[in-house]
C-alpha cells in the first residue's frame, strides 16, 4: 500500500499593532513551526501601513527562526524607488520569496489611485521586482471575482499579466464553495496559466470575523456552513471543532482532485489551523 502523501501548507501572518498581539504572533509562529509550513507569509497591511513592523517581524523570522518568511509588498503609497530598495534590503537580508500585491486604497480615498511615482498595478510590481533580484513571487487570484474587476474574464486577463510579469504562482482569497475554486483552476488552465494556484483556507475562528471579512472581498458563505454555526458561541469547543472540521473537509476534498499546496490565513492564531493540520497527517516535529 502506498504511503499516505500529506498536503504542502503555508501560513499567513500580519505585523502586531500592541504587546499583547505580539505575544499571540510569536506563540502562534512557534507552534505552528513545529509543522515545517513551506513558508510564513508576513502581510504589509493593504494600504500599506504596517512598512515598518512588517520589516521587523521578517527580520526577527530570519534572524531567529527556522522558518521561511516571505513579506507581502504593494504598490500603495511608495513610488518605485521606495519599494526596490525594500525588496534590496530584504534580498540583502536573505529573503528569496515575496507576495507582490496591488494593495487597497487608502481609508481616506474612495478607490485606488496609483502612486505618481509608484507602480501602478500588481502587474508592474511583479516586473519591478524580478529587476530588483531573481525573487520567487507569489500574486494573489480571486476564484469568486475581485470586488473591483467588471467581470471574470477582466479579472482572469490580470491574474495572466501578473504570471507573464514573471510571478510563480498565485495564493487565492479565501473561499468555502470548492467547486468554485475548481472551476476557476480550469478556466486558468483554459487560459494558458501553467502556474500553481494555491487556494488560501481560512479557519473560522470566529464566525461573526469570518462574515465581515466575506462580505468584504465577496466571498459566498454556503447555507449549510451558516447552519453548522448557528447560536453558537464563538469561544465554545463545539465552535473549534465545528470549525476544524469544515476545514479539513474542504482541504481533503481539494486533495482528491489534485492539489497538494494549501496556504492557511491564521489571523495570527494557532489553535484551529495547528488542529486543521494535524487531522490532515501533519504532526509536531521535534
């Protein structure tokens, strides 16, 4: 009988904004190393406000950890000049993978608008950057459409521009309908994208956090996993367990039909996604 093969996984993290978050962030980091992720994605806030701390945080990972980070970069609010020399201090720092993103406007702009110095788009970042230094780099993809994109085929032209830009692959927002992520795996491979598509999971931590975040980025809740959670309490075990096992469902599934790479979104919290992982075969490594 052939060896049972375990998913590759891959987990995101975002700077702390206070003592108490910082803690949580390096006990979640420590505990969540122990299953040898891939790498560990350090988000850089969408507006771009988090530069610093995500700096710092990338560089306490390479310092002092095992772990492989990989810091998210966006075109707002920096002009060219800014960004490459990021992107050179963390080549320089031994960081050879980057997550490039457009980023979100502003909270004060009503819609993006490019720096007049900046890269425009997700595209031109990719393009930037591979001139800076060989890095690997990750763009995102959206199997449920971009809220700002005007169809599909808008949205799946870009996710191809920013591949040819010389990107390696694509890490997906977060979905439950996996039939959807199949599908748009598909139109990818319709469209002449022969890179990897890594679907992003999201442990429910807290169904309420979970909702906003959907409504935001125009992920579908499916009924029965609003009917799995309904009147429960966000801190009880019933609601982990629930959580975990949606999760591990949705990655065994997307398993039988071949994908092997799964990028988890932590929020910085280790309990679900360290549980998620383990029913899925991966266990603590000494």
């Amino acid at each position: 009988m052939a060896a049972k093969i375990t998913p590759s996984v891959s987990f995101e993290f975002f700077p702390p904004s206070n003592d108490e978050m910082d803690s949580m962030l390096w006990q979640s980091l420590g505990k969540l190393s122990n299953l040898k992720p891939q790498f560990v994605s350090v988000t850089y806030g969408a507006d771009g406000s988090t530069q610093k701390r995500t700096y710092s945080v990338v560089s306490k990972i390479i310092n002092e950890t095992n772990l492989t980070p990989a810091p998210h970069l966006t075109c707002v609010n920096a002009t060219r000049d800014e960004i490459n020399e990021i992107a050179r201090r963390y080549w320089d720092m031994g960081i050879r993978h980057l997550v490039a993103l457009r980023g979100d406007a502003p909270k004060e702009c009503k819609s993006y608008i490019p720096h007049p110095k900046g890269y425009a788009y997700a595209s031109d970042l990719v393009a930037g950057l591979i001139k800076v230094a060989d890095f690997d780099i990750s763009v995102a993809a959206y199997p449920e459409v971009h809220p700002e994109a005007k169809d599909a085929l808008f949205d799946l032209d870009n996710l191809k521009r920013k591949l040819d830009a010389g990107a390696s692959n694509a890490i997906t927002q977060f979905f439950f309908d996996s039939d959807k992520f199949l599908r748009f795996r598909d139109l990818c491979g319709q469209a002449g994208i022969e890179s990897a598509i890594i679907p992003g999971i999201l442990p429910i931590t807290r169904f309420s956090q979970m909702e906003r975040f959907a409504k935001i980025c125009g992920t579908k809740i499916p009924k029965d996993l609003r009917l799995q959670f309904k009147g429960l309490d966000e801190d009880s075990k019933i609601h982990q367990t629930i959580a975990t096992n949606a999760a591990v469902a949705q990655v065994k599934y997307l398993e039988s039909e071949g994908i092997k790479d799964f990028h988890f979104y932590t929020l910085n919290r280790s309990e679900i996604t360290f549980a998620i992982c383990n029913a899925l075969g991966l266990k603590k490594l000494s």
